[in-house]
C-alpha cells in the first residue's frame, strides 16, 4: 500500500480540531507518533492523630491527551496546504476580543474541539476542551522544498519543510456523565473508548 496523496486525502484517518469561537478548523492524516491518555485523581489528604493511614477527601479526576504525530508533505502544494494548517491551529490558541471604546476587551476563550476515530470523542463526536501546549517542528533531515520564483507565485527565499514533528497536549472539558452513572439508554455510557 502506497500512501499518495489521493490515499491520504480520502482514506486516512484524520485528526480534527475545530474552534468554538469560529469557523475555523483543520484536519490532519493521523501519522501517529505518540498517544497517551492519563487520568488523575486528586484527593485532599489529612493526617490525623493515632490513624496509620490518611483520611481522603475526593476532589477531582482530571483527564490531559497527548499526542504526538508527524505532518507529512508529498509535494510543494502539500507542503503550502500544511503550513496554512499549522498557522490556523496555531491562531486558534489565541481569544477573540471585541472592541470597547478605545480598548480591546476578551470576548471569547481559545477552546476547540478535538477528535480522533473512537480515541477521541464523546457521544459519537468531538470533545471540548483547550490546547494547553502545541508545536510543530521540522524534521530538518528530510529537507524542504524551496520554491523558485520561475512558474511559481511564491516569493524565492521561501522554505515549505517536507515533515514536521508535531505534538499537542489537551485538556478535556467533558459535556456527559461519566463512569457509574448510565446514558438515556440505562446502559454504562461508553468511557473513554467506544468500542463500536
């Protein structure tokens, strides 16, 4: 199996991130490099007297997503497709703000929507939450393209790297009930993973 750019643009899976504030959004073949999927569940823990073991207060389970993948570029247009990607996932870290008098005042929070096949989704479609880290880094060793002025609109002196390291951290905001408590069905909801 080849994996043209035909392949890649119809039949791969795809890593999607939408924002909440717009019409953003931007799709990416899921070359995976990395996946993690961590919970953690925060206890308040008080020592008291004449008791060997901690009292425990349960405050929170808190879920982060790591993934890590790489953005591959098969040819120069490619190559300018996934650099407006990045720059567009790249802006959608950042609020809208509307104008106030002579101020700019926060209107909106950067939050997105994130899904990946059944490994990221929450009833059937995306998760909210917020990108707490994102990068995307060329793999210098594959090269670039460096389009030339000649039968190219781009200006010389322009680099388009071929594949770029990418990884995001996120931070999920989760809109259903969880674990023990059941769906509309009266059957366990489906959490983290939907099986199909």
């Amino acid at each position: 199996m080849s994996f043209t750019t035909e392949y890649v643009k119809e039949k791969a899976a795809k890593i999607v991130i939408k924002s909440a504030q717009g019409d953003l959004s931007v799709e990416f073949p899921a070359f995976l490099t990395s996946f993690t999927n961590s919970f953690s569940s925060n206890w308040n823990e008080e020592q008291v007297y004449g008791r060997q073991d901690p009292i425990g207060t349960f405050q929170s389970t808190t879920r982060t997503i790591n993934i890590g993948f790489d953005i591959v570029s098969f040819d120069i247009e490619t190559a300018k497709e996934n650099m407006e990607k990045i720059n567009t996932l790249t802006r959608m870290l950042y609020p809208s703000y509307s104008k106030s008098g002579n101020a700019l005042v926060l209107s909106k929070a950067p939050l997105v929507t994130l899904r990946f096949g059944n490994l990221i989704q929450e009833n059937d479609g995306a998760l909210l939450g917020w990108i707490k880290s994102w990068s995307a880094n060329p793999i210098l060793d594959m090269g670039m393209f460096t389009p030339s002025a000649k039968g190219d609109t781009t200006a010389t002196g322009t680099f388009l790297p071929k594949v770029y390291n990418a990884t995001l951290d996120f931070a999920p905001q989760h809109r259903q009930d969880l674990a023990f408590n059941k769906g509309a069905t009266g059957k366990p909801t489906k959490f983290p993973y939907d099986g199909g």
